[in-house]
C-alpha cells in the first residue's frame, strides 16, 4: 500500500452552490455521448458548428443579452461582449471569409495577443468551416514558419505589432494568401497588397447570419504540440468534439449559469480553446480574459474586482503564487471563489495543501492531452481527494494502466496510461504525419505516452512522461514525486528532477532547484535538502546531484521542460524549443 493524504468532501448541502455532479459512480454508469449531444444540438434545424453551439444558439434564448466575455487588456482598458456581440461579429467575420474566396476546410491561423479579436476571428473561421489554428502571440519566425508551412495556411490573422515575425518568414510560404491585420492600438501602419485591414473588412461584411455548413466530422481546430523530440505536429480535431468539451466543463469544472470564469491558459495551447472558448461558451457562462501575463497581485486583483467563481489554471502558476508569499492573497477579497481546477503538470500535493490555506478551497487536478481534446481524468467536486492523484476517469471515457502486450496490469502497478478509443474530442489525424498517429493506437488503447498507476478505488497517479521516468540502479522513479518531496522544503520554490546516466546505478537522480526568496544556495543546503527528501521518499529515490538555477526551462504553458535540463546537462543537441518561454 502506498501511503495517501485524503481530503474528505464536505456534505453535498455545504457547498456555496449545489455541484452539476453530485453522484459520480451514477454518472459513470449512465453517460451516453449520444445524450450529451442532444443537450445542445437539434438534428432537425440546427447546423453542426462550434460556433452555433458555442454563440449561435444562445442568442435564441435568455442568454442572448448575457455577457460572453469581459476582457482586460494590459494597459486597464476593458471590454464586455453578449453572446448577441459574438454573434453579429462571428457573422461579419464568417462573411468576410466568403468574400475572400477562402474556401471550406482551408486552415486560417491567428496570431494575436489575447485580445477580442482573436476570439471572434477563431469562431467566424469556425463559422465559415475553415480549419482554425492559434498562434501563442510569443512564437518567432521559425515556430511560425514551422507550423504555417506545414498546414498549409491561406490566412493569418495578426497584428502591426507582430506581422514583422511574420514577414521574416512569409518568402517561404507558398500557400499563404491573405494577411489580416488587426490595428487594435490604431497605429500607423500602411497595408502592403496581400494585407487586408481587419477593421475595414469587418465594417464592410455583413452581420446578417453565416449559416455554417460543416458536419460533425469536419476539422475544426489544430493546435500544434511539440513531443519530447522532433518537430511540432499538428493534432487536428472535428466540430464533433464539442459533446466532451460541453461536459467535462459541466461536470469536471463544475461551470454553473451565473459563474464568472477565469481558464488562465492562452488559446496558443489546447488549454486556452477547449477551456478557455468552447467548453464554458458551450455552456453559455461568462468568461473573464486577461490579455498580460502571470503577475501574483493582478491575478488576485482581477479575482477579486471580477468576482471570479470558477477558476482553471495550472500548477506552475500555483507555484508561482506560492513563491509571491502567503501574506499576498490576504491583501485580496478572494471570497467569490468557489471552485478551482489545474491542469498541464502534476498538481503537487504542497499546492493543495497550499491552496486549501489561501483560498479555503482544494484546488481539484484534471489530467489531459492535445490529442485527448477534453479533460479524460479529474477530481471532481464531491469526490475525496487523495493528494497527489489526478483522480478518476470523466464519465464516458475508460482508461486504464496497461503493459507492452495492451493487458491491464494489477493495481498499484505502474504502466502505461492508456483510453480505450474512440470518444468524440479524440484528434482524428497529426497533420501530414499519418504513421506517427497510427502508432499511437495499440493493442485496441490509445496510448498516452505517461507512465501512472491505478489504485484500487480506481484513482489515478501520475508517475511521468515515459521519457522522463527514471532508472536508477533497476528502480523506476517518476519526477513528479522527487519534485514534490523537494517543494515541500521550506527553502525549495521549483524543482526539476532527471536522470542522469551513471556507470553504477545506469541513472542518478540529478535535480535542479530554484530558491524562494530569502534563501542563498549553498553546499549545506543542497545537504540538507537531499537529506529532508531521503526522510520523505524510499532512499533510492532522492537526489544525489543538486544544482541550484535561478529558473527553470519551461515552455508557453509552464511544463518543466526535463528533456532540456537533460540535454544540457549531458551537452546533448536541445532540439525543438519553439515552445520554450524567454
Ligand atoms: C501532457 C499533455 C494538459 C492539457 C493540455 C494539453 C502532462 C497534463 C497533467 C496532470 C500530470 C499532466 C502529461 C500529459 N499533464 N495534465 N494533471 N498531471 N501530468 O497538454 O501539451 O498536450 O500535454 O501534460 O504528461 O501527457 P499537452
């Protein structure tokens, strides 16, 4: 038995409002995709679009005037937009699209700062049934070049601000015809002939209704997403995917009508559309972006000026407010909180611990991939936490932990995480890339590419990516648990764990440590420190190498990038780092 920390759940009448999902195990037995569906779609008169279910068939009911978006922008300048806004404005765009003889299945990209626009360019291109693909604003010329160039792209959608990176590359691609650009601070800026001004085009195009003409099976949105090694491929997904994005916000983010909902991710990652666009809007809540970054005192500040309820971020940011100090969000009201969610990295058992102190609540893992397009695992309102879990399958989808032969595998047994296919937000191809996306399909399994374990009340544990796991001296070790025994110490504000190759033990493990404030690196310390984890975690398990740095590599969406802090370390080639943060 390994050892857990369990939160109880309060009973179902403590909460500030009753949860979507009061019984799980009911739930998990009587969810039928089919049924999802029929929540939001009409086979006899509605179109089968993202941007009908998300914006279109809201402006036919109470919500019609309801706020979709409130925007802040970094220099305070605020926006609010109703379903009805989204609506008129998706139109215009969709009609645009047609007037530019852009074509059905063509990929329009948007390369925009996370501001209005690029949600209404991303839905009228679902509208008009391109193929959408968003840009992180951050990206360079080669990360553009790449991802363009593949897909084939006809239409960029950008800024004065950013088509320069753009233009560095644009010799180089064939297929691109138009680019739109969005002078959202009404620079000067003189449009060259293949550029079209977003603001001119969108008052001459009609807001007359775009009547979408894709069919569940069509491509809607591909979001590239770079693997350990190699180039960025491109995870392509259908407007079917909407019933999982629809539910999972339901029942996993617990959104509720009146809820004002703060999903931290940029749209650049899967994050930022599933659930910063289509699960919320699917649902018809109201949803806060911020366009600037991570800052711990805005954050709290936007929390408590927008009475944010629902809130989805990730670990690293949890971390990031940890490092800012405890005394920080108690300068804040953070009382409209109810329910917090994670994602994109293990949730260290310190962050709970950490979140239940600042906010009262427990801040609730969901485990999921590009490829998975929706959340697949999840701790849900009512359900215990068990620190350190990522939880239990989402009703509808079965995972299970697998060997090399497709077999499940005993509890408390490490393997492969694997999801029995399909399930309707699964990406249906990696663009240009058809062996690649075969292979990903086994023995009847989807197979994840993280290693994790099953409990036996069926609760997930992550124990790494496959390539991050361990070795050292015929012990596997999953990062994730040297890390979080390394945060727990006082000094410790980020750690990244990997193995380096040794003579004796084939690996060590070697870990790279950022200092919270006040605390100086010295040799003592990295003593101590491997001391205070050997208490924590079997004695093969602790760090005989310690580094301090100042940060660690992390890309856009705040993954710890193992695979860099090995190839440095080991003087390896680095490989694509398109993905990286400055
Ligand atoms: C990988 C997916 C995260 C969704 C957006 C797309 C890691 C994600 C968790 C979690 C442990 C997690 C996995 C996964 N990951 N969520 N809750 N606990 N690991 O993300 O860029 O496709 O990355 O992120 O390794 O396979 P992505």
């Amino acid at each position: 038995m390994r050892p857990t920390r369990v939160i109880k759940k309060p009973p179902v009448t403590k909460f500030k409002t009753t949860p979507n999902l009061t019984n799980y195990p009911l739930l998990y037995s009587k969810l039928k995709w089919p049924q999802i569906e029929r929540e939001l779609y009409n086979a006899a008169k509605d179109p089968y679009n993202l941007a009908h279910f998300c914006i279109d068939r809201h402006c036919t009911s109470s919500r019609k005037n309801k706020a979709a978006l409130f925007w802040e922008g970094t220099d305070a300048r605020r926006e609010v937009y109703t379903f009805y806004d989204l609506y008129r404005q998706t139109n215009r765009f969709a009609n645009a699209l047609k007037s530019q003889g852009v074509r059905k299945g063509d990929r329009v990209f948007v390369f925009l700062d996370r501001i209005p626009e690029l949600y209404i360019s991303l839905f009228g291109g679902l509208k008009y049934g391109a193929v959408v693909g968003p840009l992180f604003s951050a990206f360079g010329p080669d990360a553009i070049w790449d991802r363009l160039y593949d897909s084939g792209a006809k239409v960029v959608v950008t800024s004065p601000e950013l088509v320069g990176r753009l233009d560095e590359v644009r010799s180089k691609l064939p297929a691109l015809k138009k680019v739109i650009i969005v002078n959202k601070k009404h620079r000067p800026f003189e449009l060259r002939s293949h550029e079209i001004s977003y603001e001119d085009m969108m008052r001459k195009s009609p807001e007359t209704y775009f009547k979408p003409h894709t069919s569940k099976s069509d491509f809607s949105i591909m979001h590239y997403t770079s693997g350990t090694t190699g180039k960025p491929k491109g995870a392509a997904h259908v407007h079917g995917s909407i019933s999982c994005q629809y539910a999972t916000a339901k029942y996993a983010l617990d959104l509720q009508e009146n809820d004002i909902y703060w999903c931290t991710a940029d749209p650049g990652w899967v994050t930022g559309t599933s659930y910063g666009m289509f699960g919320p809007w699917s649902n018809g809540i109201s949803m806060l972006v911020y366009e600037g970054s991570f800052n711990a005192e805005k954050w709290y500040h936007l929390i408590e000026q927008y009475r944010v309820t629902a809130w989805y971020t990730a670990p690293t940011a949890i971390r990031m407010l940890m490092k800012a100090g405890d005394d920080v969000p108690k300068k804040y009201d953070l009382s409209s909180l109810r329910h917090i969610t994670s994602v994109g990295e293990p949730l260290n058992p310190e962050a709970i611990v950490w979140g239940l102190k600042a906010f009262g609540l427990a801040i609730h893992d969901t485990w999921w991939q590009t490829e998975t397009g929706a959340i697949m695992i999840a701790n849900y309102p009512t359900l215990p936490i068990k620190l350190g879990s990522m939880g239990k399958p989402f009703p509808g989808i079965r995972a299970a932990v697998i060997d090399k032969n497709g077999r499940e595998v005993a509890h408390e047994t490490e393997g492969d995480l694997a999801l029995k296919p399909p399930w309707p937000s699964m990406f249906k191809i990696y663009w240009n890339k058809d062996d690649l996306y075969r292979s990903k399909f086994q023995k009847g399994w989807y197979v994840t590419g993280d290693r994790a374990w099953m409990d036996k009340e069926g609760y997930f544990w992550f124990v790494g990516r496959a390539d991050d796991v361990i070795n050292t001296a015929g012990h596997l070790v999953g990062p994730f648990e040297v890390e979080s025994a390394l945060i727990e110490h006082p000094a410790v504000a980020e750690a990244g764990v990997i193995g380096k190759p040794d003579p004796e033990r084939m690996e060590i493990i070697k870990a790279f440590v950022s200092l919270k404030a006040g605390y100086t690196c010295s040799t003592a310390l990295a003593e101590e420190i491997k001391k205070f984890v050997r208490t924590r975690l079997a004695a093969h398990a602790y760090p005989r190498e310690i580094d301090f740095v100042d940060s660690l590599p992390k890309t856009r969406s705040g993954k710890i990038m193992r695979r860099l802090l090995k190839a440095r370390e080991l003087g390896l080639p680095i490989g694509d780092t398109s993905t990286l943060e400055e």
